[in-house]
C-alpha cells in the first residue's frame, strides 16, 4: 500500500511538471522514464525532463532537474542510501543484502551496494568535513547512557534452548535495553533534559547490543560529550558493555542498586531490619549517598567494623 501510494505520488502530474528554469543555452531534451527505488520498493517509470547544452569547447553536458530534486543517487532515494550506507557499515556486502532484504521486502544485491557506497564518497567527505567544522560550544556538556535488561514473557516456541535462574526451562526472555539522553544541573542536582531521551533494545548477547548501542551514541553526539555517564545495575554484563564499547565514560551504580549494597553492610555491622536503629541509620546514609558523600558512609561504616572484633563481624 505505501509503495503504490508513493508511486502515484512521483508519478503524478504535479510532480513530474516542468518548472525548471533552463540556464542561458539550455535545450529541452525529451521526457525519460526511469525506475526509481525507494524503502517501499522500486517503483516507476517516472517520467523526467531531460534538458542539455555544449560548452565553449562543444563538451556536451545534461541532467535530469526532477532527480536533482528528490536527491536521488543514481535510481535510489536519500532513505535507501542511507540505510545502504548503515548496513554497510557493521556488514559485509553480502550480509547487507540479507539484512536490507529482510527488512523491507525487495533485494539490493551486494554489488548495487558496494556502488552506492562507492559513490556516496564524496557526500560522506563533505559531511565529514561539515562535523569537523562545528564550533566548540555545540558539544554537549553531559549525556548519559543508561543500560539494563529485563524478562519478557514469550511463546514457548521463542523459548527453545534458553535456560531459566533456576535451571528449569525459562518462561522468559531477557532483553538488553540502553537509553541516551543529556542532562544538566539544577539547584544542585542533575536533572535528565525533556524530550532527550532515545533507545535501542534487543533479546541479542551483550556483544551486538554494546554495538548498537555505541552506534546510537555516535549518532547522538558526532562531538564527544565533554562528560559521558554510564549508568547500570553494576551486572557483569553491563560492566562488559561499559570496558569494551564506552571506556571513556564514567560508570556509576544507579542509586537503587546502591542502596540494596547499603542494606548488606548494615546487616554486617549488626543492625536489625526493621528496628527503629535500623530506620534512623538507613534514612541518614541514603541521604547521604543522594548528596553524593558516598565516601563517607564508607568512612563511617569502616571505623564501625574497626570496632567490632573480627570474631563478631564473622558471626554476623
């Protein structure tokens, strides 16, 4: 349906209509159609205005206004570039044309591919050149990058080969989901900015969700933030993501995690859930780890163990 309704689109009379301005020795040269190819499909043949004209030196040059104006490259739209040049990018030729395949329907072979890129060169140095050009000012000052993973339930069948906590067959599946957004500081304390946050997720290892993720980054922020937080439940897995694909950032537990570590020590040094000492002790460290004095209930509960004799502390 979208690629039928984008057919009658550019191959509407409003569409294809000559308004081109010809330039001073310009000549109409006759209408051509062509098939162009779009994420909905190829679709076609659009009818085109063909003007040309000769140098000084009787080199004869022409174009197509119509393509000009789409952006086309060669038959293919600005959104197939792009996603060829995506594909490309984390695959090989023959495996961007299995991915592109599955996504949208129609195949582009891997040689078409390999041409696309070859000619977007130019574009890309041009782009690279504008991103190298930006002032220093538009980098962004603080982002955050906020990993977790959690269970979905799924039809027994999705669920062949995956192995529960417990070792019993899972009923679940788990998947790995990382936010980006900035962030600034207000009254003193961080606040996320709105509408700043995009996400990836998948059920895939840790491994392809570290790339997607980094490729999300890089796409956010061209200009490396002047501070990258990275945020998780402190999971072997997590840690991985952060060493091997945000090395840069600094990683932080996120305060919930935190305070489940806080209740352990409190265990340790002989505090009782539930007590009115607990209450206090508990109430008056997690104020303190929201402040960031994170140092000094570490201090605090260092000099409480020093008083307690090893034999106590091993009972406890």
């Amino acid at each position: 349906m979208c690629r039928e309704l984008y057919e009658a689109l550019v191959t509407s009379e409003a569409s294809t209509r000559d308004t081109y301005e010809r330039e001073s020795g310009e000549r109409h040269g006759g209408i051509h159609g062509k098939e162009v190819v779009s994420l909905f499909g190829p679709v076609g043949p659009v009818p085109r205005a063909y003007f040309h004209k000769k140098d000084a030196d009787g080199a004869k040059h022409g174009h197509y206004p119509w393509d000009e104006r789409m952006g086309l490259l060669r038959r293919y739209t600005p959104a197939v570039v792009s996603e060829v040049l995506r594909l490309a990018a984390i695959h090989t030729y023959e495996e961007a044309a299995q991915e592109f395949e599955k996504a949208h329907g129609f195949r582009i072979s891997p040689d078409a591919m390999s041409e696309i890129v070859r000619d977007s060169s130019d574009d890309a140095a041009k782009f690279h050149r504008l991103c190298e050009s930006l002032r220093q000012e538009s980098r962004c000052r603080l982002a955050y990058v906020l990993v977790d993973g959690t269970g979905i339930s799924m039809f027994k069948r999705h669920l062949e080969g995956v192995k529960g906590k417990d070792g019993k067959p899972a009923k679940t599946r788990e998947v790995k989901l990382a936010a980006f957004f900035t962030g600034s500081m207000r009254k003193g304390k961080p606040w996320r900015d709105r509408d700043s946050t995009t996400y990836v997720a998948t059920t895939e290892r840790w491994e392809p969700f570290g790339k997607m993720a980094r490729r999300e980054f890089d796409r956010r922020f061209p200009l490396a933030p002047e501070v990258t937080v990275f945020l998780s439940d402190g999971g072997n897995w997590t840690k991985s993501v952060h060493d091997n694909d945000f090395p840069f950032a600094v990683m932080i537990l996120d305060i919930f995690h935190a305070l489940e570590h806080l209740k352990e020590i409190m265990k340790l040094l002989g505090h009782k859930e539930g007590s009115d000492e607990w209450a206090q002790c508990f109430s008056r460290w997690k104020r303190m780890f929201k402040e960031g004095r994170v140092r000094s209930v570490v201090g605090e509960a260092e000099k409480r163990a020093a008083g307690s004799s090893p034999a106590a502390l091993r009972k406890k």
